[in-house]
C-alpha cells in the first residue's frame, strides 16, 4: 500500500501507463517540455493535492480498460 501520491501512482498496476511493460511509458518520460499536456501539469498536481472535483470530460466514466478485455 502506499503512503505517499508517488507510491500510489507507481504502485505496479495501479496506473498501468508505468508498467515497464506498457507502451504509453515512454511517452510519459518523454514529454516536450513544450507540450500542452505538460504545461497542465502543475493544475492537475494542485487539484490533486487541493482533493479539487473537477467536470468529468469522459462522459461520465471512472475507469477505463484495453479494448481487449470485455467487461462483466
């Protein structure tokens, strides 16, 4: 279990984008620092850190899979 942000999100399998295995890991540790979604990071770690609720842009959604796995 962990007991700080970073442990959570490096948690192995709990935010599979860090699985070494996953494809989207390079693409995190590889982020121009001239991209949009870089420059949104420090509103993003303030409304995490703030526990802000911020409008669900997925439709509602709270979870997501691989389009391999078909949901029960």
């Amino acid at each position: 279990m962990g007991t700080t942000i970073k442990d959570v999100c490096l948690k192995s399998y709990q935010f599979s984008c860090w699985n070494f295995n996953n494809v989207n890991r390079n693409k995190l540790l590889n982020l121009s620092t001239n991209s949009e979604l870089y420059d949104n990071i420090p509103q993003v770690v303030e409304q995490v850190l703030n526990e802000t609720r911020v409008e669900n842009t997925q439709q509602g959604s709270t979870h997501y899979h691989a389009r391999s796995i078909q949901p029960k």
